[in-house]
C-alpha cells in the first residue's frame, strides 16, 4: 500500500485526519460513530443498524483474523448478522494486512470491495474519539483521491425501509409462533428464538400482522430515527391494547416507547460498544450488555401504566420499559449479542414463559 494515494477524513466540524485508504476506493459521505468493541467487526459491519454510518472501531488492531466463511444455517448467514455489510465506511488505525484463524476465508480488505465499502487506516482513533465524546457524533466524509462527497445525513431518511425484508419469511417450525417486525433485524436474535422452540414468521416494518396466527409480537433492533417508522408505531398502538405478549430490542425499544404515548431523542454520541453496564431499576442487579443505538426514550414522558425497566449506569438514560400490568417489555441492549456478552440471554426465555402463560390462560 506504499503507493497508495493517501486519504481523508474530513467531519462538518472542519477537523481533518490524514490516513491510507483500503477496501473499496470511491469517497463517500454519512454519519460518523464509534464502536469501543475489542473484536466483531464482521458482526459490527453487516449489523443493518450502522445503516448510513461511517464507523470508527477504537480497537488498535483491525483485521488480524480475517473474514469468516460463508456458512449458513436455518436460512441464515452463521457468521455474520445480515447478508451484506451495513456501514457505509470504515475508519481504523492499525490495518492487518496479514489475517489468521481457522475460519478466515478472506481479508478484511477483500470483504470491503466486494460489498464496495471504502475504509481508512492510519487514522488516530482515540482522537477521533475524543472529538465525537466531547461534540457529538456529527456527518462526515471519507475522502479518496480528492473527491469530496456531498454532505449526506443519514438520519433524515427512512432508513428502516432501506434494510428491512420486503416480503414475510417463517424460520423452523417450533411449538410458539413469534411475529418478529424486522426493522433491520440481527440474525442473531432469529437464532435465539429457534432454539426455544418457536416458529418464527419475519415481516417487512409496515406488515399488518394483525391477519397473522402468533403468539407472541417481537419489534427488532433497526436503524435511524424511530420517528420515521409511522406504519410500525401505529401497528404497535393497536398491539399494546390487546393482551399477546410483546418484547422488543433497540428500535424495538424505542418504537415501543412512541407506541404507549412516550418521546424519543438523539442521544449526543449514542452508546455503540460491547461493555455498557445497566441497571434493572428498582434492583442492585447490574449486568454488561452490547449496544448499538444513536436515540433513547424520554423517561419523563412514559405514561403512568409504564416503568423504566433498565438504566444506563454511564449517563443514567432508559435502557428498557415495562407495561406494569400487561406481558409487555423491551431493552435498548442487545440480549442476543453476537460476540458477547449474554449476560441478558435470560429476557429470551422469559419472554418464551410469558407466552406459555398467556397460551395456558
């Protein structure tokens, strides 16, 4: 890469970072953010929740143990959380451009220009840090060859439709039905349910599942601003009113929230790591979890049949909410995550036994 042309990023703020370019060489424009996880990165990038963004990973060394093969199980990538890489860029500081292990079937780079993702290495990323915790995550350009992009802000779009099935699709054949809305689902969280004995039936974020024979309604984690998914939140209004049990993660969480009567807002730099700690309110139980989200709830603004469920020990913001009488919940974590760790699992299962309650009822 000695001949390479250097490149660039370059945030609305102004500040520059001077690097080398990888992956896929064509300058592109989004959102930048960062993810503090140590290891992932092929979960992070085909993660449909960093749809949009230009993600900065703050581990020092990126790239060592390449890309996984191409397997799939139930229909379903087994190494990856979608079938195709999400980010719009990467930003690191230390490429690998030898990779090793046992499952490595490519290098990082090679991923990148087949999906046409372009990257950077060389970059300070405990500066670029710095600079998003103290001013916020802010839009941004991935500069190759000269070419500055036109300003892109990912968040005006209905970034939801841009990731979510656009046709419903049943995985396994189990004793509980789950209607999973798909708001740019994880596979991972469809690989939670099939082991519990479910029949998973994904449908598009608009879908009307009310013609649906379920059991139990699960609202996936997703991108963007909840705001824009007005099909999915009126959907859910109409859900809460019955007594089906319902359990919903990330967006899920949000989209909930908007659905009881509650508000959202943009959280100044969102919380994108695999180590944030959070509270179970009303207990001194604390657990770790992996997140990936750029909103939260206004806990101030949940109607009186709500509770918080979940606190962020960091800046004290809703991490999950709770019906106070009905089946009904939702975490802003990732229960489910795919590289750990699975402290939460458990809401899975207890998410299964409300619908056996609800079904012997």
């Amino acid at each position: 890469m000695t001949n390479a042309k250097p490149a660039k990023l370059i945030l609305q703020s102004g500040v520059e970072f001077s690097g080398w370019p990888f992956g896929y060489d064509e300058s592109v424009s989004g959102e930048v953010v960062f993810n503090t996880a140590m290891t992932g990165y092929p979960e992070s990038l085909t993660d449909p929740s960093y749809k949009g963004q230009i993600l900065a990973l703050t581990y020092p060394l990126v790239g060592n143990y390449g890309v996984p093969s191409l397997v799939y199980e139930n229909g379903l990538l087994k190494n990856f959380e979608s079938d195709k890489i999400h980010i719009s860029g990467l930003i690191i500081s230390d490429y690998s451009f030898k990779y090793s292990h046992w499952n490595a079937k490519t290098s990082l780079s090679e991923w990148l220009i087949k999906h046409k993702i372009p990257a950077i290495y060389g970059i300070d990323t405990r500066a670029l840090t710095k600079t998003l915790r103290e001013e916020g995550c802010m839009l941004g350009s991935l500069v190759m060859n000269d070419f500055v992009p036109e300003a892109y802000d990912p968040n005006l779009d209905n970034l939801v439709d841009q990731v979510s099935i656009r046709e419903k699709k049943v995985y396994g054949n189990g004793k509980y039905k789950i209607v999973l809305v798909d708001c740019g689902v994880k596979y991972n969280i469809i690989r939670s349910f099939l082991e519990r004995d479910t029949t998973v039936i994904r449908v598009p974020w608009d879908y009307d599942y009310s013609i649906e024979d379920y059991d139990g309604l699960f609202i996936s984690n997703g991108p963007g601003d909840p705001k824009q998914c007005g099909a999915t939140i009126k959907n859910l209004a109409k859900s809460i009113k019955e007594d089906k049990p319902i359990f919903g993660i990330c967006l899920g969480n949000q989209l909930l929230g908007l659905a009881s009567g509650a508000d959202t807002y943009k959280l100044k730099y969102g919380h994108r790591s695999h180590n944030q700690p959070v509270l179970k309110c009303g207990t001194n139980k604390a657990y770790i979890t992996s997140q990936n989200h750029g909103f939260a709830i206004d806990n101030s603004t949940l109607k009186e049949e709500w509770t918080p469920l979940f606190e962020n020990l960091n800046d004290k913001t809703n991490e999950g909410i709770l019906h106070n009488s009905k089946a009904i919940f939702s975490t802003q974590f990732h229960p489910e995550a795919s590289g750990g760790p699975s402290d939460t699992m458990f809401l899975f299962d207890e998410f299964i036994d409300m619908i056996r309650e609800w079904k012997e009822k």
